[in-house]
C-alpha cells in the first residue's frame, strides 16, 4: 500500500499549495481553514467513485471511460471534454506559478518558456520517473515543513491582524474551497492504479484516505502557519505567499529556498499534466472525438507528437494572457465538472455505501464549481457548452456518414 500512497502524494503534494491559498483567502478570510477542510472531504468523496468504478472499468481514459459506460456516450464525453480544458487550465495555473515565484515581473514570459521547454521535453519521449517523483516529494515537504517551522517559531506569528468574521459569507468559504480543491488536483491518481498493485480492491479505498488524510495535514499545517504571519488580509494580496510569509517571519534567506521548491514543484506538476492531457487528448481523437490528426504517434518515440504540440501551444497561449487566480478558477471548474460526471457514474453501482459517497461528491462539486469567482463560472459553462455543441456536430457527421454507408 506504501507505493501507492506515495503515488497519491507525489500526484498532490506539489505546486497548489503554493499558488492557492491567496485566492482562497481573498475569499474566505480568517476562515480558510475550513474552505480547505471541505475541499478534501469532496476530494475524498471523488477518489472513492473513481476508486469504485477503476475496479469494475480497467482502461485508461479515466471518467471518459467511466461516463460513456454507465451513463452514456455523451456524458464521457463531456467528462473528457472537461478534463482537457481543466487540466489545461491547471497547466496554465502551474507555468504561472513557476514565472510569480522564479522572476514575478516577467511571469508571464518565464510561464510560456516554461511550457515550451517541457513540450519540448515531452515530445522527445522523457518522462519522469517514479524516483524523480519521490524526490521532487521529499524536497517539497521540506521546504513546506520549514515555512511551517519558521512561521510558527516567529514573534510575529498570531500578531498578524484577523479580518471581522461578519465580513464572511458561507458563500466565501465555499468559493475558498473551490480554489483550495485546484491544490488536490491528481489526488485520484491512486484510483488508476488497478493493474499495477497487488490486491487493488483492498489496497485503493484503503490508500486513497491515507494519502488524502496526509496531504491535507500538510496543507492545514502550511495554511495555518502563513495565515498566522501574514494575516487574512496579508496573505489575500500575495502573489507568492509562502515566500511572503518567511519574509515576514524574519527568516529572509529561506525566502530563495522556498522559491526554488515551488519552482521545481510546479515544473514537475506540468510536465506530468501536459503529458496527461495529450494521452487523453490522443485516446478522443482516436474515437473520432477531435481531429484524427491529434492522433498521430511518431514512430522513433512513440510520443503522440501532434497532440503533444497542440497542448503545448494551446498552454502557452492561456499562461501568456490570463492571471493565477484565473487560471486556478477555470482549471478547478472543470475538473470540478469531471469528477460531477464521475459521481454521477458511480451512483449507478446502486450499493449503498457507494450511493452515499457519490451523492455527496456529487452535490460537493455543483457547490463548489457553482461559488467559484463569476468570471470562471461563466467561462467554465461557456466552454462546457460549446463541448456539447462539438459532441452534436460529431455526432451528426458520424450519422451521416452512416447513412451514406
């Protein structure tokens, strides 16, 4: 179970809690702690439907598999549409991160040189492998444990002035829960992983809430400490918090460390997002979903070359023109949308303890996608939209096509 775990946490511990929790405290105020306690109970809910439904559908392709199975052809692929324009969204949110943290006045530039490098890297066949995720894992949390215990041992922690609790709307707190949820992203990681563990129907459900329950100790112990230093309204107004609050803290050379494990976190989050998107990317071109030539695979790497280029260059153009909490807006919509459909697919085991956990998940991300900034609402739905506006259109080429056969 120990391998899988660490699979979960080197999906999650990474460059979200390093980028969120401003956002989220713009929202939510002195009251983040519990926006980032209910973003974990829907991620629970969400890993435990997709745990659920890998069991009874091992292929890859995730919810797209899953919704086109249990709830219809349409439903996967709304699932997958979502999954695609989320994770782009999350790639954009990840390049960015690495610009705010490495050069803040150039981020934009340094976000886009960031995902050309890496599609770069991607499309010549290198992949990162599972000791490079353990010690981008290691390195993480060290320098997460050591803001923790920066923050916590300076005399200014506790001082930093709170926000008026009136000023916080049950409304904030979930809005700070659906920007906490983008720091979860990759927590089902675990879920997919039914081929390669012994045991996969006793060791998933039980790794799934041993690394969710230890990633969000880590984040509750980061969150706590930061909100203590710079305060609600201190830590709302910062573009990279962590490396804020240890300035604040009166440990400025740690400030350097901390930018640099949040580069490296962010960098190792996108080259495994940009190299996910494209495999999902391939598999619905495949199908006839998007343009056949998204499928084409080169024949010296065995990369999807064409689809890797098209997510590159699409990634590029979002890290270029939105700003962070844009991106992380956008991103958790739609992933948001993906695990609702996932949830959905899941209810129809019928068993009741799987009834309970995707009602749950099911009514935890409508809240949550729904209280997220309007601006990302508003985009997330417009582009769920013109998927089913793609599916339509497929779907009557493939009818007539059919018809002429």
């Amino acid at each position: 179970m120990s391998d899988a775990v660490v699979v979960g946490l080197g999906a999650m511990i990474g460059a979200g809690i390093f980028a969120a929790l401003g956002p989220a405290a713009r929202a939510a105020g002195s009251w983040l702690p519990a926006g980032l306690a209910l973003a974990g109970a829907v991620a629970y809910c969400n890993a435990m439907s997709s745990a659920r439904l890998a069991a009874l559908h091992p292929e890859s392709g995730g919810t797209y598999v899953y919704g086109r199975e249990r709830l219809g052809d349409f439903w996967g692929w709304l699932a997958g549409w979502a999954f695609v324009v989320g994770k782009t969204a999350s790639c954009a949110a990840m390049a960015l991160t690495v610009g705010v943290y490495a050069w803040p006045e150039q981020a934009h530039a340094v976000a886009v040189a960031a995902v050309v490098a890496l599609t770069a890297v991607n499309c010549a066949g290198v992949r990162k492998s599972a000791l490079v995720t353990r010690v981008i894992v290691a390195a993480v949390l060290a320098v997460l444990a050591a803001v923790v215990v920066a923050c916590l041992s300076s005399d200014t922690a506790g001082a930093a002035p709170g926000s008026a609790a009136a000023g916080v709307t049950p409304g904030g707190v979930l809005q700070a829960a659906g920007l906490l949820f983008f720091a979860f992203a990759g927590y089902a990681r675990i879920a997919t992983l039914g081929e390669e563990v012994r045991d996969p129907a006793r060791t998933i459900p039980r790794a799934v809430p041993v690394a969710l329950g230890i990633a969000l100790a880590v984040y509750a112990a980061v969150a706590l400490s930061v909100l203590g230093v710079l305060g609600p309204g201190g830590l709302a107004e910062a573009t990279a918090p962590l490396a804020d609050a240890v300035a604040a803290a009166g440990v400025p050379w740690l400030g350097p460390v901390v930018r640099a494990g949040a580069v490296v976190a962010a960098l190792g989050s996108l080259l495994a997002l940009i190299l996910g998107i494209s495999r999902t990317t391939l598999a619905m071109a495949r199908d006839g979903r998007l343009p056949r030539t998204l499928s084409a695979v080169h024949p010296r790497t065995g990369v999807p070359h064409h689809a890797e280029m098209a997510v590159g260059a699409l990634v590029a153009v979002v890290a270029a023109t939105a700003d962070l909490r844009g991106a992380i807006g956008f991103s958790s919509f739609g992933v948001l949308a993906y695990y609702a459909v996932a949830n959905a697919a899941a209810w129809t085991l019928g068993t009741p303890v799987a009834r309970i956990t995707a009602g749950c998940g099911l009514l935890g991300c409508a809240a949550l996608a729904f209280s997220l900034p309007a601006a990302s609402v508003a985009g997330g739905a417009g582009t769920l939209a013109a998927g089913a506006v793609v599916y339509a259109l497929v779907r009557s080429r493939e009818r007539r096509r059919d018809t002429r056969g």
